[in-house]
C-alpha cells in the first residue's frame, strides 16, 4: 500500500491513524517465464517485476550454475538485477565442476598442478619428475605408493598424487649416461 498515487511512499502497516486517509494499491499482472535447464522446459507465472536473482536455481550434481540467458547459445547474458515485464524464456547455464590435481613429487622436481572439470579422464604429465639416485615409476593417492593412479577414472574431486621412484644405483645411471666403448 501506498500514500500517494504515483506509488512512491509506502504506507507502513504498523503505524497509528489518526484521520482518514486514503491508500492506494499497486496492482501487478503475472507473466510467463519459461524456463530451460539442461534442454528440459517448465513454464511459471511470477509477477511483473520478479527480478531474475529472485528465481530458484536447480542443483546439478557435479555442475555450477553460471547464469540465466536469453539465447540458447548462451550470448545474451541475462543480468541479475533485471526485472521481468512480459513473457520470457531463459536458459540456465551450467559449466562442470572444476577440479585440481596437485602433483607432489615427493623430493624431485616439481610439477605445475592441472585442472579438469568434472567427469572429464585427466591425462598424465607429459614430462616425469626426476630424482638424483632414483627413476621415477608411477603416481599414486599415497606416500608410500599403496595405492596407484593410473589416469582413466574421470574427476569427481580435488586430489594430490605422489610420485613414486625405484631406486637406481650410481653404475646404472653411468650406464644411461656414457655409452659403452668397446
């Protein structure tokens, strides 16, 4: 309810009155909102004026919800503060979830850590961590090199892989550095 009738200053349902007053009500129409999310469309009424940030988003497992839009090819960013005025239909984009792999390299060189989004099958760094006296032999979830990772199960967490080495003697790198001479 309002005190005048260019509808600026509410009336504050609380307060005393002490004469007559007269009030006035802003009417609004309902509109409706087509909504599609993940190639699925559900249609509501809401009324005139609903800003898009007060709209529900759905929760996609392993997914992050961007922003609405207008455009099916997600060009036409719908801006939160927008008030909805007639029939629209927006489009809910969503991005997987990203995730990081950190590399230790338990006392080698180090390796940069990576990042995939959710579902996708990480690949191994191209190059090997190196260790003086060592040669490097496979990642695993552990130090102590129990468990093995071996790049084919897609993410669905953040997680740290450890680098694991097999011992080499001095003679043996030697033997990879010098060729032989007959």
């Amino acid at each position: 309810w309002y005190l005048d009738s260019s509808l600026i200053n509410y009336f504050d349902v609380n307060s005393s009155i002490e004469e007559n007053i007269t009030l006035y009500a802003k009417l609004s129409k309902e509109v409706t909102l087509t909504l599609v999310i993940e190639g699925e469309s559900s249609v509501i009424k809401v009324s005139e004026g609903t800003k898009i940030s007060d709209l529900e988003k759905k929760q996609i497992e392993e997914k992050q919800f961007v922003g609405w839009y207008y455009d099916q090819e997600y060009t036409q960013f719908a801006p939160v503060n927008s008030a909805l005025e007639s029939d629209t239909t927006l489009y809910a984009k969503y991005i997987g979830v990203v995730y990081t792999i950190t590399f230790d390299s338990n006392g080698g060189n180090s390796i940069k850590s990576v990042k995939y989004s959710s579902g996708e099958t990480p690949e191994a760094p191209l190059l090997n961590p190196s260790k003086l006296g060592y040669e490097f032999s496979y990642w695993s979830f552990d130090k102590e090199g129990k468990n093995v990772y071996d790049f084919t199960e897609p993410m669905k967490k953040n997680f740290t892989l450890y680098a694991n080495y097999v011992e080499v003697s001095y003679q043996d790198i030697l033997d990879s550095i010098v060729p032989d001479v007959i």
